[in-house]
C-alpha cells in the first residue's frame, strides 16, 4: 500500500483580521469571517483574547486617569479608588450627581453632569466654579471681561491650562465651546473665550496639535494657531473616544473607527455602520499591542442624513419682533 501524503496547506504569513463583506469564495487565508474570541495582534498574529474583569453592582460611574488609576462613584455617592487586587479606598463623600463626564487638568480632575460640577484635588473635593469670584457690575471704561463660573455642558476637555466645555444650544442648533481663564479653571470669560461650532457637539478632545471636535453631522479641527478645519461630514456619537499613552485619540463615528490627529477614518468605506443608542470606547493594551474596543448597545438610532429637518421658527432666527 502507497505511503499516504499528508495534504498540503497554503502558509499564511500574516492575518489581517475580519472582513465579512466580501465573498468568502474570494477571500484569503489571511481574513477570517468571524473571531470569537481572538485578537489580530500589532505582529498579524491571531491570539485568544484576555478575560474580562467585572465590577461589582453598586457603582453610578466610573473613570480611569492618564497615570492607571480607576475611580468609581458608588450609589451612595462616594468617591472612591479600587485597586487591581480588588481592595478599595475612600477619597472623599458627598459627591452627587454622577454619572458625570470627566477630564484631567495637572493634579485635579474636573467633572460635570446635568445636575452638578466637582473639581477633584488630592486633599479635597469642591463645587467647580466656587473659586471663581463674584461676579462685579461693570464699570466704564472695562478693562477685563467679567468671569463666570464654568457652564453646564455635555462634553469637556482640558486643553493646555485650560478647561474647554461644549455646550448645546437647541433653539438656535448649534453649540458653544466655552474656554476658562489659563490656569484658572474656576473662571470662565463667557463673552470672550469662546467657538461656535454647528449642530449639536458630542465629541471635545485636545491633541499636542489642537482640539477635535464631533458634532451629531460633522467633525471639526481647530489646530493651534491656524483656522478651524471641517475634515469630515458625518456625525460622532456620544461616548465614542478613547486616548492610548501616547496622546493620539481614536472615536466612533456614523462611519466607524477614526483616529487623530492626523485625522483618519480607519474603517473601510464600504463596511454599513450600525450606531446603536448608548457607546463607550476604550483602548486595551495587551502583551505588546493596543486595541481600540468599541461597545454599542441599546436600540438602533439613525444616522444624521436620515433624521427629518425641522426648520427654525421666525421667531427663533429672527429677534426683531417678526411673528410667523
């Protein structure tokens, strides 16, 4: 009897991850259509996935810092940090009003919710704007614009000394991004320091090179010293952004997975996105790569070019006493 040969494989060099849009008859070994449980490493090499860590119940929010801290918000409205053995401890009480959205400004966090603003220090926890002073009347002739305390937004970034907070303004649609006094992040200059930006703002991000912006139809770059660019015209859900160790930003948008700056959109213009109502991201580093995971849940929602238009009112566009 013939000695059996083995059959023989084509050898894959390299994997490049899922495509799932062409046909399969047409596809190499070096695609697979499905990945349970896998990771296409930086080396295209297929490994298993890490298991996940699941927190405990008990928690309204939680952040992690640029230095690997984790934070959490407990439902009694403590404030406090869970170590990798699971061990806790209290930083401060009295924090209500979570989930919030959080950004990191030197040594303190700033956070904001609909219902209140902290500024977090090492040794304490304050209201946000409460180092700000009382607002004077002006006299003649003014010398300095009068400060405020910071707005209440939905989306907030720090950007070198200062506190960036964009704020939504639905009668006129369209958003405001209010900057604080450099190195003064309880003082905000509110007829002075500020961008408008159409639409309703969902994304505030600050790079070494500017600030990125996502709005619910476009994205925007405001680099430093040069004017604001609109480098892309579909929108960012909010939730979407993530930030790796060495400063680039990566988000979620109505067309997939972007990075920036330089702006990019890394997902392949033919694949259909599906955005669904709530989004989170993050950047995952594991055994020498980094992954950006994206995590959607919820019901579907449609994508800006599909939302029906509803002009403004005489009366909203035009202030000179015009009814309709």
């Amino acid at each position: 009897m013939a000695d059996q040969v083995a059959p023989q494989f084509p050898r894959v060099d390299a994997f490049r991850g899922i495509n799932n849009r062409i046909d399969p008859t047409r596809l190499g070994l070096e695609w697979q259509l499905q990945a349970d449980n896998v990771l296409c490493d930086d080396a295209s090499y297929l490994i298993r996935r890490p298991g996940n860590k699941a927190l405990a119940t008990g928690y309204l929010d939680a952040y992690g810092t640029r230095n690997g801290r984790l934070l959490l918000i407990t439902t009694g409205n403590a404030l406090i940090e869970r170590f990798d053995d699971g061990a806790t401890t209290t930083l401060a009480t009295g924090v209500t009003g979570a989930p919030f959205v959080w950004c990191e400004l030197g040594y303190a966090l700033f956070v904001m919710s609909p219902t209140a603003q902290w500024a977090i220090y090492p040794d304490r926890v304050i209201a946000w704007g409460s180092l700000c002073p009382a607002v004077t009347v002006p006299t003649y002739p003014i010398t300095d614009p009068l400060v405020y305390p910071p707005p209440k937004g939905s989306v907030l970034c720090a950007r070198r000394s200062q506190i960036a907070i964009g704020v939504w303004e639905p009668e006129a649609d369209r958003s405001v991004i209010y900057f604080s006094r450099p190195d003064f992040p309880h003082e905000f200059r509110l007829e002075k320091d500020y961008l408008l930006i159409a639409g309703r703002i969902t994304l505030l991000a600050a790079v070494a090179q500017g600030l990125v912006i996502g709005t619910d139809r476009a994205i925007w770059i405001d680099p430093i010293d040069s004017p604001i660019q609109r480098v892309a015209d579909y929108g960012v859900p909010f939730g979407a952004l993530a930030t790796d160790d060495r400063g680039v930003i990566y988000f979620f948008s109505e067309r997939g997975l972007c990075r920036a700056l330089p702006f990019e959109n890394l997902t392949d213009k033919s694949l259909a996105i599906q955005l669904r109502q709530k989004v989170t991201a993050g950047i995952l580093p594991y055994q020498g790569s980094a992954y950006a995971v994206v995590s959607m849940t919820g019901p579907l929602t449609p994508k800006q070019i599909s939302r029906p238009y509803t002009p403004l009112t005489i009366t909203t566009t035009n202030a000179q006493g015009v009814t309709p």
